[in-house]
C-alpha cells in the first residue's frame, strides 16, 4: 500500500527546494548553477591540465605579461593563500615563473612560461566549449539578456559585500 509520499531517496532526486531555501529561490539556483558550471569548467579544462581557476589566473598573465603576485590577488578577488597556492602547483607545471620585482626586491613578478603560450589556444577552446554547453538551447536575444541580468546580479552583491572592483563598476556603467 502507497501513501502517496516520497521516500527519502525520492526526496534527494528531485528539485524541490529545501524548506530552508523557499525564502530565496534565486539564491539557491545561483548556487546550484556556479557549482555545476565549476564541475564543468573542470571538466572542460582536464585535457589541457589545468584545475578550474587556474585558467584564469593564466589569462591574466597571457594579456598583461609579467605582474606583481598582489595585482593577481587583486585581479583574480581571491585570498593570498589560495593565490600563493595556485602559483606554486603552475610554478611545479612549468607554467609560471615568479622572481623578485627590481623595482622593489619586496615585491614578487609572476609571468607565463613560454610553455605555457602552448595552453593558450587551448584555454580558449575549452572556454568556447564550456560557453556552447552552458548555453546551449538559448537564443542570441537570451544570450544577451542574461547576460544583463547576471552583471546586475552581479553590482548587487558587490554593492552588498562592499567588494566592487573599479573595472568592474566601470564596465556596467
């Protein structure tokens, strides 16, 4: 005899809400979506060796050449420790290299290796692939406007958490 309710393990299967969450429906599908798009990324990225985040720390250093490690923490909005860490594994790969800065021997330049011009096209084959998938299903006029309504998001919870980056305000202006 059935008495019309899930299980359990019914329960984890579906989409439904947790109760805890009905208050903030968009909240929770915004994770939900960055988590899936992280694994993505990852997935996307283990053919050219690289962990998600790591990519775009190269990014940086392909378009702006040698920089300061602080300019990458700033850049990339992460914590010095995580920064510090992603150099060391992509220093261990070959793909960075670190030396003091001679305009302040207190300063660290991080650059891209020659070998790692290799990944470029790579990264950027990945990234193409990664958007296709992400996207997949809308229409360029959906394209654009969630675009939109992402960089709104976007200045909200920077306004929010007071970590608004100048680029960043200048680009939604």
């Amino acid at each position: 005899m059935t008495t019309g309710r899930a299980t359990p393990a019914e329960d984890a299967c579906t989409n439904a809400l947790p109760r805890a969450a009905l208050g903030g429906p968009i909240s929770h599908a915004v994770s939900r979506v960055a988590r899936l798009h992280r694994i993505a990324a990852g997935k996307a990225l283990r053919g050219v060796d690289l962990y998600p985040g790591q990519e775009l720390l190269m990014m940086h250093l392909w378009d702006r050449g040698a920089v300061r490690q602080t300019e990458l923490i700033r850049a990339l909005e992460l914590d010095p420790s995580t920064v510090t860490k992603m150099l060391q594994r992509l220093e261990q790969t070959g793909h960075v290299r670190r030396r003091p800065d001679p305009a302040d021997r207190r300063a660290v330049l991080v650059e891209a290796t020659d070998e790692s011009c290799a990944l470029h096209t790579a990264v950027e084959a990945a990234w193409g692939d990664l958007e296709e998938h992400t996207l997949a299903g809308l229409d360029p006029a959906e394209r654009t406007e969630l675009l939109r309504l992402l960089a709104k998001v976007e200045e909200n919870l920077c306004r929010e958490t007071e970590d608004c980056p100048d680029r960043r305000r200048a680009a939604s202006a």
